[in-house]
C-alpha cells in the first residue's frame, strides 16, 4: 500500500466511503462490484483503476480481504461460532469461508482461534502447552475451547 501521506484527500474521502460501504454491507453476499459501483456513482472500469491505484488490489479482492480482517476479528473477540461468523462477513457457506480464510491468513479458522489463545498473554504456561498439542492433534472445537477455558479458570490454572 502507498503512505497514507500520498493520499489526495479525494483519494481519503473515497477510500473512507468505500470502506464504511463495505463495512456496513458485509453480511450480504450479493455485495459486490455492481453494488458498489451503483452506491458510489462510479463505473466499474472506474472501480478497478482507482483502487487498483490506491491499493494495489482489484474490488473483489479488497472486498474479500475486509471480510476476512473482519471474520479473523469475530473469531477472536466474540463467541461466535464459525458457521456464524462466516455467515456475518458474507460467505455463502461456511466450507468456502474456511478456504478462503486459509488462503488469506495460511491457517484455518480453528486453527486461528487457538494460536490466538495461545499468544493470550494471559494464560500460563500449562494452558499454552495444551492448547498448542491440541490444535497440533485438531481434536478441540471452539465449543470445547471455551469449555476448558472456563473448567482451567475456575480451576485455579490460569
């Protein structure tokens, strides 16, 4: 990406409305280039070059990736459940949001999860270990993490 100092301010307010357009529809799945380029008065050739030019990617690809920045926030802020979170940032299925998510972040949503358990820096030592051989062997659902967050809390363990 460009500084953001070499911005024009025609460039920012763009941007800005894009990304609150974005945003605002990311459950939709029918979001897409059409949509923007009716909500922004813009052709889509138009579309293209200036965010080609501002960020270096094509619409869809900006789009996908606020979906993802945004699911990746969802996993680890809120206790929805995967299903949910593919469901809130607009992907048709569940399965495609998991490969889609893996090609952008180069883990999948569980794993996701976890590591970002891992670097808690709340938790101990202990809780670290066995989360990480958990996510190593794919045996914990979110659903069970939770669990055993709460059962190792409760406990004493962290």
């Amino acid at each position: 990406l460009p500084q953001e100092s070499t911005f024009s301010s025609a460039d920012e307010k763009f941007l800005n409305r894009l990304n609150k357009l974005i945003s605002e529809n990311l459950d939709n799945q029918q979001m897409g280039i059409p949509f923007l380029c009716t909500e922004l008065g813009i052709s889509r050739a138009g579309l293209y070059n200036k965010l080609k030019a501002l960020s270096g990617m094509g619409a869809n690809d900006y789009i996908t990736k606020l979906r993802i920045e945004r699911s990746a926030w969802l996993l680890t802020h809120t206790a929805l459940s995967i299903v949910e979170v593919a469901d809130q940032t607009g992907f048709s299925t569940s399965r495609y949001f998991s490969t889609v998510f893996k090609q952008y972040m180069g883990c999948s949503p569980t794993q996701y999860i976890l590591y970002a358990y891992i670097l808690e820096e709340d938790l101990n030592v202990f809780t670290k270990i066995f989360f990480l051989l958990s996510a190593m062997q794919r045996i914990v659902t979110r659903e069970r993490v939770l669990f055993l967050q709460k059962h190792f809390y409760f406990s004493g363990y962290i």
